[in-house]
C-alpha cells in the first residue's frame, strides 16, 4: 500500500471519528425536539420517526443536518418545520420524510439520497448574495396539497433526483423564480418530473436554466395557469439538451414548452412524444411583443404525435410563435402531427427552419404547414431550406392552402420536397395583402383535392412594391395533380416563374371524374393554367414546361400583362385552347407571347388560340412569334386556331410571325379554322399562300350547300304520288371549297346537330308526303324514298338548313333539284285521290288480295261472280235460315212442354187408376222428365250461334232425354215380354234398384261420356263451311260421342225386337210401346241420311222437327190413349161433368192429405 493511500484512509477514519462525536441519535420525537436546535449537531434517525406534535417545529441552529441509518429511516410529523434565517446550512441525506419543509433566507440547502412526501418553499429575500439549493439522487412525492415546490431567489441544482406529483389540478412541481435585476440559475441534470397528469412541470422566471438528460411526462397544465405542461418558462435565457418530453398537455399554450419574454434559448437533441396544447404549439408556444427580442434555437428535434385526429383545431402541431421572435430550427422529424398548422408564426417574427422530415400530417379548418397569419408590422419571414414532408391532409370544407399560407412578410422555400398531399377544397399556397412567396428547387408530388380550387393563389392587391414579385417561383417541379383547380390564381401585383416543370397535372380529365364537370363554370377552374383579371397584375413566364396538363382552357386573356417566353406546352389536352379568348372577360391587358414549342397537345377546338363569341371590336392585338407547332390535333375543328368572331372584330390584329407548323390536324381546318376570309389571322409570315390554299389547311364556316350526287341542270320525272327512290346527298362547304365533316353518331350530341326541311313548289298545287325534316349526319345531309303530290307540272325541291349546329349561321343555306310531274296517261294507272289529301295521284292500285275477285283500287276489290264478299274479297258469306221456321219451332217445342207439364199433373192425380197403375206410375213420370230434357234440346238447337257451353248443353240434354224415354220404355217393354214370353211366374215386385237400373246405366254412360269430352276440352264451338260456301255455327265434340250414339240405336234396336215379340198379347196387358220405338227410328235413320247428305239445314230441321214429332208420338200413345180412356169410363157413368168431379176430388184428396203432412211436420 502506497503512502497516498494509507493518508486516504487514516483521513477518512478521522472524519468518521468526528462524526461519530458529534451525531446525535435520534429514536424519540422528544429527543428530537430536544435535541434540534443544538449548535452544530449532526442528528441521526434510526428507524421510523413519527413526531406527533401539532406545533410546528422551528429550527433556528446556525446549522443542521439530518440524516438516516439509510434510505429506509423515516421521519414524519403532523404540521412542518421551518428552518429559520439563522440556520444558514442545511443538509439532508439519506432519509425518508414526510412532512413539509419552510426555508427561509437560508444560504444553503441540500437534499441527498433523499425521499421526500410533501411540500417544501423556500424564500430567500437576502439578494446581496444568492444562496443555493441542491437536490441530488433524491425522490420527491408532492403531498396532496394544493400547492408543489417552491424556490424563490435561489441558485438550484438538481440532479439525478425524481419529482412526482399528486391529483390536484392548476399547480406545478416545482416553481423557481428570480428578479428582475438578480437572476438565480437553475441546473438540471438526468432528473425525471412526472405530473400524474395533473401538475404542471416547471415554472421559472427571470432564471438561466440549464437541462441535461431530463424527462418530462405525464404533466396537464390548466387554463389557468399559463401554459407549457412541463415548462413554463418567462424572461430566461435557457438551454436544453437531451430532453424528452412525452405525453403531456396544456390547455392552452404549449403542449410541452411555453417560452414567453424569453431571451436566448438554445434547444438540442430533444424529444417530443405525444404532447398536445389545446390553442396552440402541441410541442413549443414562444410568446414576446415590441419590447423583447426572442431568440429561440433549436437543434436536433424530434416529435412523435398522436396517429388519433384530434376534434379541436391547433395553430401549430409542432410550434406556435406569437410577436417578433428570432427563430432557428436546425433538423427536424415529425410524424402524426394533428390536427391544426404544423407551424403558425402571429406578428413579424423572422424564421430559419432547415433539414425538416415530417411524415403524415393532419390539418382542419385554414391549417398549413406553415401559416404567417396577422402581421403587426412588416409579417413573418419565414425561410424553409432542405426539407421534406410527405402525406399531408387537409379536411376542411372551404378553401384553405394546405402547404404555405401568408398574409404579410416572405416565406422563402428552397431545396424542399413535399409529397402525397390530400385536401377537400384545398390549394398548396395562399398569400394576400403584402405577403410574398418565393419557392426555389421545389418538388411537389401527387397532389389531390376532390373539389377544385387554385393551387397557387395570389390575392396580393394591395402590394406596395410593384417592381419586386410577390410570387416567385424558380428551379420549381410539381407532379401528378389531380384536382383540376387553376394552377396559378393572380388578382393583382406581380409573379415570375421561370425554369420549372409542370408534370400531369389535372390528372382527373383523364379520367373524367372531375367534380368541377358538375359544377357551374367558375374561374377557379375555368382556365388550367393561369387565372388573372387585374391591370396590375404582371405576370411573366420563362424556361417553362407543362407536360400533361389538361383543363378546359391553358389561359383566358384578361386584364394585366402577360409575358410568355421560352415555354414549352406538350402532350396536353386544353379543351378550348392553350390560350382563350371570350367576350365575358375585356382582353385588354399587353400580351407577348412568342419562342414556344408546342407540340403533340390535344383539344376539341383550336388546340393553341381558341376565340369564341366575339362580334366587336376587343380582339386583342397579339404578335406571336417563333412558336413551333407540331403534332398538334383538334377532334373538332382549328388544329392551331379556331375563332367564330365575326362582326366588327378584328381578327387580322393577330399575326403569327416566323412560326412553323407541322403535322398538325382537325376535322377541319388542320391549322387555322375561322369564320370567314375576313375574319381570319394573318399568316403570311409564316407560311405561303400556297400553303394556306391547300385542301383543309385554312378553312371558314360553312357558306353554302352542293349535291354530292345530283346535277342541278337535270330534272327529275316522276307521276303524281310516286316516290323519290333515290337518295341524294347534300353537303356543307367553304368558300375554299372545303367539304365540312359533322359529328358521327359515336359523338352525337342534340345541340350539335344540324336539321334541315324540304318543301315543294312551282307551277301548281303539290305536295310533300310524310316527314319532310331531318337532321344531317355522317358528313352529309341526306334524304331518300321522298314521296310527292302533285298537279302536272314543273317544281323545285327545295332543302334547307334551320339550325346550323355548331356552326356559325351563313345566308346560303338552302338548295334545289328540279322536279316535273307527268300526266297520268300510263296504261293500268289511275288518277284518284289517295292519302286522304285533295291532290290526285297517278298510280296503279294495290290490293294484298282479292282471292277471285278485281282490284279495282288499293285494297278495294269487285266480288262479283265469286262466293266472297267484303273490300278485299276475303269475307264469306253468312248462312241463313228462315227465322220464321225456327219461330215455329220454338213455339212448338213451347207447346210440348206445357203440354207435357199438363200431362203430368193428369198422371199424378190418376196415378191410382188401374190403367194408370197398369203402365207403372213411376216409368210415366220419367219418361215424361225425358221429354221435357228433349224440349230444351230443340230449343238449343234452334239457337243461330253456338257457344262452348251450348255444345255441352246440346251433347247432355239430347242423350240424357233418351235415356229418361227409352230407357223406361224398353225396360216396360222388356218386363212385360218376360213375363208373357219366358218366365210366366215371374214376381213383378223387385226393388227400385233393380227397377231402375237399366235407366241409371244409360245415364251413368252418357254422364261418363260427357265428363271424358269435358276433360279433355272437346265441346267446341266452330265456324264451318257448307256447300255453298257459306259459313255458318255449329258444334264440334269428340269422336268418343259415337259411342253414346252406337249405345242408342243398340239400344232402340231391342226394344223393337221386345216390341215385336209382345205384338200379340191381349190389349189388356200391353201399352202401345213399339209406336214410339219405331217413331225414333224412322227420325235417326233419316237424321244421319241427312248428315251423310252433308246438308247442316237439313240436318238442323230433321233433328229438330223429328224429336219434337218423336216426342209427340209417345205423348200421345203413352198419354193422351190412356186419358181418353179415363174421360170414357168415367163419361158412361155420369158424363163429361163426372170426369172432372173425379179429377177435383182427387185433388181435393191431395190437398187434405198435404195438409196434414204439414200439420204433422209442424
């Protein structure tokens, strides 16, 4: 061990020796109220101290310190302690406390490996000599007071020491301030503050304050107190370095740092995270006035904002600056900045801002990225060099610049780049009143607003210094724009912009979503270039290129001067021209504008000079020379220029001087389309007559009309009313024999369109037939398959033009072809009026057909010695029976039935007779139901027309009422053969069912016959054809109905044989039944002999009249036979007058026996 050494430690031992003799042990509260205020004690606390006396404690030793066995010894007490003047040294170390702390004028104070929970103010009121305090590797706990640290007229260090605050609101940590003549320092070195966001950080004033290796965060400063969440800082002269700042805020100025009346501050390597300030500055406010020079530098900063948009508005998302500040900002990088300008400078500060990188930016309401807003005097300079900012977004639903905004001083932007930028109705600069905006070795890249607004607005009215430009671009790039707002907007003063390159800009025409196409035109957006309309404004363009720049229009000539030299304009589309002039705007401002390369641009009319509406005399005088026209192409017409001026104008006052055209192209008028020789610019300068006399070449509105295809020397022969076949073809030509060409169908458009009408006229009455009005189309005005009336004799068809289009109104607008109208003397025409006019056409009449007739007109025939009838022989006519036979029949059939109906009343009432009860009662009646359904029959058939439901009706009721007839009088006939015949010993009592089955068979096969013809849609109503070739109703049902037919005459046949057999059987036991079975078929024999006849009259009246005689034969010898016989036996006993007596006696008998049926119900 070396003698240095061995010094080291005998020394230290000593001073622990001394240490050891002076310390005073402290274990008791009262031992420490003892022992406090003896002289020059050391005291020392062991363990937990907890002192509770409610008096506050005074210390008034010349010197004091305290200090713990370790960190973990803790001294509390319930009120504070005070050091008093006289204790002029102060240390404490190595100790937990809890309490609060007064020093008063003490010299010096030192806090050492220290926790702290409280609240210490020291005031020092002695300025002759500035005591200090010292805060090292100490933690302090504000209490939950309403009130944090202060230090008042000390010098202080703090250093490796952490400050934490509590949960009141509108109190800092720490407060230390000087005066204004005695400024204390404060030095801060790797320390931490935290405000548990509620405190606010540091407040100073009248200080130099000195930040090493610090963090803020977590710190909330309220409106009432004066902003700068972590420092609030006043009259200082300051230095930071290495310093973060990370989620803080203010609710006013300065989300992290407030510099107000500050002197110098010089700022490096800090860090910004997350800090917000509600008006203004998220990270830094700088506030001075007239009286106070600022100076703020600031070196190496960077800035992470909230990625969430904010719902309030901040002037600057980076920095604010208030008043006339010196400002110089070297290296920058900021990313989510919002919402609200990134710097806004208020007043006339002067601004140095190098080396910025900012990525996603976010701005509402009239934010930019830098906004010089309300000057005091001169405004803000404001110089922006090396810098590059990309996705920057502006939502705001009026306009507002997005990039740069100034309304007094300069802004001064070189060697910078800005990217991606996305607005609503957003420009890149503004600037008014006296501000002026210089851009040197600028780029801008993707630009998008979705509603259009100028991208360069100068409203600079009122400049004072008229020979410097206001607006100044130089060495200046922008590319792919795609709103289609006006690039440069002047209203007065004056703008350069030379050697720059303007690249797809208004890229939504290519696409044709530009929302200005919605829009009423406005001249934010009217032209594509530039917007001026003041006769201050100069504006001089130089060494420039516009390379895919599309618009309505490049340029308007307004008032003001316009310089244009040593520019190129390519692979452009200017709708109405690069350069436009229209009678809305007064072009009389001075324009030179020559040395362009014009080449490979785009437009509908007059790719370069478009002029538009003009008929008095404000054509501008314009000299351009040596521009270079190439390949150059107008979709309408002017492929250079286009003027419809016309009047008093002078359109020779324009004059291209030693310029080249090559390869350019129109529809018409490939360089130069006016409205006529007079009205066209001078040319001769530039190129020969020669050239200009070339087909298309120079070409003027339309002055006259000529047939393609037709020699007006020849006449056109045709008869009354024939038709013009032909078509002929009608064109549009100049006065230099240019042939115009008009919009194809692929390009129709009603208000281009040209419509023309034909009229006839000369010698006599004639006229045109049909639509005689057009429009014109496919390079021609056309017509064709004309029809014409007239009296013989000589006409001129006339065509004539009533709207022209898009072309300009000329006089010669109509043309004639001769027309002469022969006598009808052709052999097979005749001379009649047709198409209901009072004009006779010549013509050979047409008739689609006459089948065997003549055509006699159009459509009219004569039938006479054919079977037809009608105007074209193609109607046949109708069958006619004799109304007066199917009158009779009718009646008959009417006859029958009442007849029928009285017969059945008799067998009714006679039913108990023998002769009736002989006959069986119950086959009576149905036989007589029978003869009812047969009535009806004829009554259906005698109907002249048949419907489908008549069909049905006539099949039924005629099948039906054979079955009720003969079915019950061949089952009688069949009974009583037999019983006489076979089976003598036969019981006539059988039951119903076996009674009636034969009759319920023929109906159950007629109904299944009916039903099958029903299902399968066979009852059809027709229109045929007889012999005669008349036409006439009948029904048409389906094969299957033979059956029906075959089952009848099976039917009919046995009974005839039954008949025959019982031919010799005693009258007593028999009815005449063989009568009406021979009756019926003689009628069915001589009904189908007519069918096979083919005759439907005959077959009408023989199936009519034979049922009616068939039906009156079995009346009669069924009926009528037995009443005579009743009448006779009961005529021999008491005469006529008994045979009735009988019958009302009988009935009477009903009548009683029916009433007490109903008495019995009842």
């Amino acid at each position: 061990m070396s003698a240095t050494h061995f010094l080291i430690y005998l020394l230290s031992f000593f001073i622990l020796f001394i240490v050891e003799i002076n310390c005073i042990i402290i274990n008791t509260s009262n031992g420490f109220i003892e022992n406090i205020n003896k002289k020059e004690k050391i005291f020392q606390i062991q363990e937990e101290l907890f002192i509770d006396n409610i008096n506050v404690i005074d210390i008034k030793s010349s010197s004091f310190s305290l200090s713990g066995k370790s960190i973990k010894s803790v001294l509390s007490f319930i009120n504070s302690i005070t050091f008093s003047e006289n204790c002029e040294n102060i240390e404490i170390k190595d100790i937990t406390i809890n309490g609060d702390l007064y020093f008063h004028n003490n010299k010096k104070i030192i806090f050492q490996n220290v926790i702290y929970n409280g609240v210490f103010i020291s005031n020092n009121e002695n300025l002759n000599k500035i005591p200090s305090i010292e805060i090292h590797n100490s933690e302090l706990h504000l209490s939950n007071r309403s009130n944090g640290f202060e230090i008042n007229n000390y010098h202080v260090n703090i250093n490796n020491s952490n400050f934490y605050g509590n949960n009141k609101y509108n109190l800092y940590l720490l407060k230390s301030n000087g005066i204004k003549d005695h400024f204390t320092t404060i030095n801060i070195n790797n320390s931490y503050f935290n405000g548990n966001y509620f405190n606010s950080g540091i407040q100073s004033s009248y200080t130099n304050i000195t930040c090493f290796n610090t963090k803020f965060e977590k710190l909330f400063n309220t409106k009432i107190l004066n902003g700068g969440a972590a420092l609030s800082l006043s009259y200082t002269n300051c230095l930071l370095n290495s310093t973060e700042f990370n989620n803080n805020y203010s609710e006013s100025y300065g989300g992290s740092i407030y510099l107000k009346y500050t002197y110098n501050t010089t700022i490096n390597n800090i860090d910004f995270k997350n800090t917000t300030g509600f008006l203004a500055g998220h990270a830094i406010a700088i506030y001075s006035d007239n009286e106070y020079t600022t100076t703020t530098t600031i070196t190496n900063a960077n800035q992470i904002g909230n990625p969430i948009r904010n719902k309030f508005n901040t002037e600057g998302t980076f920095l604010y600056s208030y008043g006339e500040n010196t400002l110089r900002i070297d290296e920058y990088n900021g990313v989510d900045l919002n919402t609200g300008s990134v710097m806004s400078f208020e007043g006339d500060p002067n601004v140095e801002l190098k080396k910025f990188e900012i990525n996603r930016i976010y701005m509402k309401s009239e934010g930019s990225v830098i906004r010089n807003f309300n000057p005091k005097k001169r405004g803000a300079i404001v110089n922006l060099n090396t810098s590059h900012f990309n996705d920057i977004v502006q939502d705001y639903d009026s306009y507002s610049a997005i990039l740069f905004s100034t309304s007094a001083g300069k802004m001064i932007i070189t060697s910078s780049k800005f990217e991606n930028i996305n607005g609503y109705r957003s420009g890149l600069t503004y600037q008014e009143n006296r501000g002026v905006m210089h851009l040197s070795h600028v780029d801008i890249i993707n630009v998008y607003s979705k509603w259009p607004e100028p991208l360069f607005f100068n409203n600079n009215q009122d400049q004072d210094d008229s020979a410097n430009p206001c607006m100044e671009f130089t060495e200046f790039n922008i590319y792919n724009v795609f709103q289609d707002g006006v690039i440069f907007h002047s209203a007065g003063a004056v703008m350069t912009v030379s050697n720059a390159y303007f690249y797809r800009i208004h890229e939504c025409y290519k696409f044709n979503n530009c929302n200005s196409f919605k829009e009423p035109l406005d001249e934010k957006y009217e032209a594509a270039i530039i917007n001026f309309n003041d006769p201050s404004t100069r504006i001089m363009f130089s060494s420039l290129t516009f390379d895919e720049v599309y618009g309505k229009t490049g340029i308007i000539l307004k008032s003001g001067m316009l310089i244009i030299s040593g520019i190129s304009v390519q692979n452009s589309y200017f709708e109405n021209g690069f350069i436009n002039i229209s009678k809305r705007y007064t072009p009389d401002g001075q324009y030179m504008i020559g040395f362009m390369y014009f080449l490979n641009n785009l437009s509908y009319r007059g790719t370069f000079l478009h002029i538009e509406e003009i008929n008095t005399n404000i054509v501008p005088g314009l000299d351009l020379s040596g521009i270079e026209f190439t390949n150059n192409r107008a979709s309408n017409y002017g492929g250079v220029f286009y003027s419809n001026a016309k009047g008093s104008s002078k359109i020779n006052s324009i004059s291209f001087n030693g310029c080249s055209f090559k390869n350019n192209t129109a529809l018409l008028g490939n360089i130069v389309y006016a409205f006529d020789n007079i009205h066209k610019p001078n040319l001769d300068g530039s190129i020969s007559m020669y050239e200009q006399a070339m087909i298309n070449n120079v070409v003027t509105n339309p002055t006259h009309l000529k047939f393609d295809n037709y020699n007006q020397k020849n006449t056109i022969e045709i008869y009354s009313g024939d038709n013009i076949n032909s078509e002929y073809l009608v064109s549009l030509y100049d006065d230099f024999g240019n042939k115009f060409q008009i919009d194809s169908y692929n390009n129709l458009k009603i208000e281009n369109l040209i419509f023309y009408e034909l009229s006839i006229y000369g010698d006599s009455n004639a006229k045109i037939l049909g639509s005689h009005s057009n429009y014109c189309m496919n390079n021609t005005c056309s017509f064709k398959n004309l029809q014409v009336v007239g009296n013989p004799g000589d006409y001129s068809l006339e065509l004539k033009l009533v709207t022209f289009g898009q072309f300009e109104k000329f006089e010669n607008n109509n043309i004639a072809m001769n027309i002469k109208i022969k006598e009808c003397d052709k052999e097979g025409y005749i001379n009649s009026y047709r198409n209901g006019i009072n004009i006779k056409s010549c013509y050979i009449p047409q008739c689609n057909t006459c089948n065997l007739g003549k055509c006699i007109n159009d459509n009219l025939c004569n039938c006479a010695n054919t079977k037809f009838t009608g105007l074209t022989c193609s109607e046949r006519y109708k069958q006619k029976r004799p109304i007066i036979i199917d009158i009779i029949i009718s009646l008959i059939a009417y006859l029958l039935i009442s007849i029928t109906i009285i017969v059945t009343m008799f067998a009714f009432f006679f039913k108990n007779e023998e002769i009736v009860k002989a006959a069986s009662f119950d086959f009576l009646i149905l036989i007589l139901i029978g003869l009812l359904l047969n009535y009806v029959y004829v009554l259906v058939l005698v109907k002249e027309k048949y419907s489908n439901l008549d069909c049905f009706l006539s099949f039924v009721l005629n099948n039906c009422g054979f079955s009720f007839v003969f079915g019950s009088i061949i089952t009688k006939t069949y009974r009583i053969y037999y019983i006489f015949s076979i089976d003598k010993k036969m019981d006539i009592r059988v039951n119903n069912i076996i009674k009636y089955s034969f009759v319920l068979g023929l109906l159950l096969f007629h109904s299944l016959m009916t039903l099958i013809q029903i299902l399968t849609s066979k009852f059809t109503s027709i229109i045929a054809i007889d012999a005669d070739e008349k036409e006439y109703n009948t029904c048409q049902n389906s094969d299957i109905k033979i059956l029906s037919l075959l089952l009848n005459i099976f039917i009919i046949i046995a009974g005839a044989y039954y008949a025959y057999g019982i031919r010799n059987l005693n009258q007593k036991f028999k009815e005449p039944l063989s009568v009406p079975i021979y009756a019926y078929i003689i009628y069915i024999l001589l009904l189908y002999i007519m069918k096979i006849v083919d005759n439907n009259k005959l077959v009408y009246y023989f199936d009519s009249i034979g049922t009616l005689i068939y039906s009156s034969i079995v009346i009669y010898y069924l009926y009528v036979v037995k009443l005579k016989k009743l009448y006779y036996k009961y005529n021999q006993k008491d005469g006529y007058s008994a045979f009735f007596k009988s019958y009302r006696s009988i009935v009477m008998a009903s009548e009683n026996k029916f009433d007490i049926y109903i008495s019995r119900d009842c």
